[in-house]
C-alpha cells in the first residue's frame, strides 16, 4: 500500500548514519516536495525505478577510510540525477569520483564556523546569499582535492574545501550541516538545490497524503473489519480518524480507561472521535483492575511493567470477543520506522505478535502513518476534523498519571496530580503559554511537609511543576515563567487541591535531570 506515487516529484536522502538524517527529509517536505529516507546500499537499479529528482547523500559519524566505510553504488553517478553530498556524503563523493582526495584534517571543525562564499564561481546553492555566513561544522576529515570537474565555491579557515560544484554534471557537495537550525542560511541553500538544481515542482500536500491513503486503504481492506487499540493520545486518534474516513463501521476501537489519564481526558476523546467523528469506540473502564494491581508497587520500572502487562491483558481480552478482525491499526510514524531500521517499502505486512498480542490472533498490520512525521500527523488530525486542543496536545507518556505519583500510587494521590495539572494547564493557556512551553505538568513526589494554613498547623503533601522548553526534546530547560502566574498557579493549588501545602517549581535543565521525574 504505497503512500505515494511518481505523480508527486520526490528527493530521496540516502542514510549514512548521521543525527541530523530525518531532518533533511523534513526540510524537503517543508517545501512541498516529498522526500524519503533509504538504505546507503539502495542500487541504481532501484533508484532508477523511483525515478527522483534528486539524491541527498546524508552525513555520518564515520571516516570513509573505516573499515567496513559506508559506500554507494557507482552507478548513481551515471544516472543524470542532481546528488547533493552533505559532510561525509560530500567526502564520499570526493572519494568516489575521479581526481578527488579525502584526508583526516589537522583541525577538526566542531560547531559553528564561518565560511567564505567565492562569488566568482557562480555557485547556485549561494545564490543571492550573502559571501560570509556561518555555519555548522562536525567533522573530523576533509576533502583535501575536489574530483575532477568540480570547483570549490566557499572555504573555511580550517577547511579549505568547504563546499565544492559541479554545475554541468548537478553533483555539489558541502562539509557543513544545512540541514540545523545553525546553519545561518541553510534553508535556502537546501532550497535552491530542491528548485534551482532539481527543478523539483512543490506538488506534495497533506491533502494529497489523504487522498491516496484512503484509495490505498480501501483496496487492501476492501469489506473487512480493522481493529485500532486507541490510547487517547495523537497518533491513535489520527489513525483512528483517517481509517474511520475511509472504511467507516469497518474500523472498531477499543479504548481502555485505566483511570490514569488527565482530568476529563477520557471523555474528551470519546465527544472527539466517537460523537463528533462518529468512530466506532467500545470504551473499556479498567480503572478498579488497574488501581488494584498498583497497590504496594514503588518502584519506578515494576509499575511501567504493571501498567504495560494490564493494558495488553485487557486489550485482549476485549479483541477475543470480537469476530471477522482480519487487520490490526496502529499509529507508528516515520520516525519509528527509520530509528528501528525497518523497510519503509511496505505499509500493510503480515503480522503475528505486535504489542504482546496472543499468538492466536492473527492479523495483518496496518500503519497509515508510517511515512508521516510527528508534525504532520497533527496536521493530517486537524484536516481530519480533529479538534486543535486534541491533536496539538504535549506528549503524554504511556503509563500516564501512574508516573506522576512518585512511589504508590492511590486514587487519592491520583486525584491530587490530576486536579493540579488541570489547574497548571488552564492558568498557562489563559496566560497564552500554551504553545510556547514544549511540556508542562505536576507532579506528586511523594512526601509531606509542615505548614501553617489558618490558625492550624498543616502536614500535607508539596506539589512540583515542571515546564521545559526545547527544540526536539533531546535537550530541554526549565521554561521561565513570570513569577505572578506561578504565584498565582502556587495559590489556586494550596487553596482548591485538598491535602497540599506547598508548590515548588523544577528548574532543572536536561541533562542532568529527564523531563519526567519518573
């Protein structure tokens, strides 16, 4: 079941390991052209097939004279296709094409640098950009002799070949990330590759995304029935809405409460897809099973497991008593696919055991989304008449308010962490903080101190706000919120949450501390 097709003009980014490899296929389709990931050891034949506008060899953390040095087939450069080689893709390209010479460079260049554009070469993935710019260097060779029919178009004080051309065979290559947010100008210097050098045409959009799928559903499925295991969070609910589009009653939803979500979140999700949308949800309330199997269980680890181990149970338990179920739905993304290595060729595969499953319940698998990134799957739920607050929700961790309580967790700590985020949550977005911290939420660390409320002297539990900001989550730090919304966050949870007597803010960055406590 193909998500695209070569009605849509793509560029392919061949893997070499580097962090940075999803995002020059995010930069790509931030122009509106489609663009995919693919193994270094793709053939020419294969790539012919594809037949794409243009190749992206990405960069890695290895020398190209390592042992066992990720390589390419030849025949790409016989191709007629523009290549555009990025760090250790450009230092391949040096290495592979005639004339060129990569060594281990006497100055390795970590960070930012400033570079040198020579503006008598012409060179058109600098065009109309400024001589100087700084940009993000991370390498440890360097391309010591351009191959033949190259010329070098920027230098750098420890690279003096930062960036190379060859205008009439389209292969360019540059030492440097263009890809990062660093790299002053290298939104534009993707951008004229994409347009300039590929003449690629911005014809790929979410729109066209839904169409296809729902084509492509439909013919796999055809009048068979879909099972989806709906937690309530973005990447279920989109597939949810997508498969509920296409295949209506066809799709059935088992949505397990296990009393651990955010206040009023179950019946958000049900208003949400189930009356507005009209998905088909049976709504499982587990709540007692889940509390029950948490009682006297501290450790961190042991209740991810419990929690993991009941929500598996009580999904099954549930999917026995369905007949005719020959597909089984789930929410993984492009990222999932990529960082498990996984054939991104196929979207629907025979599966037998996904998720602990029983071995008797035999599906094929089904993920719409598995050439989606996590931002346009939100913006897949919107097109889909996913309420805004629902899809642009923070990320909420699977075992959910069950690792907000730190140690045992009771439904009277649960109710405590719950009544103080929603409060958290509704003075941040009345504030208009809502969509400029990356994650916020409280949580009940466990242990009471002495206060004064009243005439009396109080022995209650403290509550912790966390608020972080971060560009992907790798990193993070604490998010600076004026003092008067957390005083007035701090008094509206002493004074309407019972059996707290003290509010702290973490200020701790990422690393040392994880966004979560537990």
């Amino acid at each position: 079941m193909a998500t695209t097709n070569k009605d849509y003009d793509q560029i392919i980014v061949l893997d070499y390991g580097s962090q940075y490899n999803q995002l020059i296929t995010r930069r790509i389709r931030e122009f509106g052209i489609y663009s995919e990931l693919k193994p270094h050891t793709i053939s020419a034949a294969e790539v012919r097939e594809i037949a794409p506008k243009g190749i992206i060899f990405s960069g890695g953390p290895n020398s190209v004279y390592d042992e066992g040095a990720l390589g390419v087939d030849s025949e790409l450069f016989e191709l007629g296709i523009p290549i555009l080689g990025v760090c250790y893709g450009m230092q391949l390209m040096a290495k592979k094409l005639a004339g060129g010479r990569v060594e281990s460079a006497d100055n390795r260049e970590y960070g930012h640098v400033d570079i040198q554009v020579n503006e008598d070469t012409n060179p058109i993935l600098f065009k109309n950009l400024p001589e100087k710019q700084f940009v993000w260097m991370s390498h440890g060779d360097l391309v010591r002799q351009a191959p033949d029919g190259f010329t070098v178009t920027a230098t750098s004080k420890n690279c003096p070949i930062a960036a190379i051309a060859d205008d009439k065979r389209k292969f360019y290559g540059i030492q440097f990330h263009a890809e990062v947010q660093n790299t002053e100008y290298g939104h534009e210097i993707l951008r004229h590759f994409a347009f300039d050098v590929c003449h690629a045409e911005a014809n790929w959009s979410m729109s066209d995304f839904i169409d296809d799928q729902i084509k492509a559903i439909r013919a796999e499925v055809g009048d068979k029935k879909v099972l989806l295991g709906l937690s309530g969070g973005v990447d279920s609910s989109v597939v949810a809405a997508l498969l509920n589009k296409a295949i209506g009653d066809q799709l059935v939803c088992i949505f397990v409460d296990h009393g651990l979500l955010r206040k009023n979140e179950a019946d958000q999700v049900m208003d949400s897809l189930g009356k507005g949308l009209g998905v088909n949800i049976i709504k499982v309330d587990a709540h007692e099973r889940f509390y029950a199997d948490l009682k006297g269980v501290t450790d961190p680890e042991k209740k991810r497991k419990t929690i993991g181990r009941d929500f598996i149970e009580v999904f099954n338990e549930e999917a026995s008593k369905l007949h005719g179920i020959d597909y089984l739905a789930q929410g993984t993304l492009y990222t999932d696919v990529v960082e498990s290595g996984t054939d991104t060729a196929q979207t629907i595969k025979s599966h037998h055991n996904v998720g602990g499953l029983p071995e008797d319940l035999k599906f094929k698998l089904i993920e719409p989304l598995n050439k989606l990134f996590k931002d346009e799957a939100r913006e897949l739920g919107e097109k889909l008449g996913i309420p805004h607050e629902l899809v642009w929700r923070q990320p909420f961790p699977g075992p959910g308010l069950g690792i907000r309580v730190l140690g045992e967790v009771t439904e009277e700590k649960l109710a405590i962490v719950r009544d103080s985020d929603a409060i958290l949550r509704e003075e941040i977005k009345k504030n208009g903080l809502d969509e400029s911290i990356w994650q916020y939420f409280t949580v009940l660390p466990g242990f009471k101190s002495v206060g004064v409320m009243g005439d009396g002297r109080t022995y209650d539990y403290t509550i912790a706000i966390r608020a972080i900001t971060s560009i992907d989550g790798m990193t993070a730090d604490f998010a600076r919120i004026d003092w008067d919304v957390l005083q007035k966050i701090s008094a509206r949870i002493v004074n309407e949450v019972g059996h707290i007597n003290r509010v702290v803010y973490d200020i701790t960055s990422k690393p040392p501390a994880t966004v979560e406590w537990e």
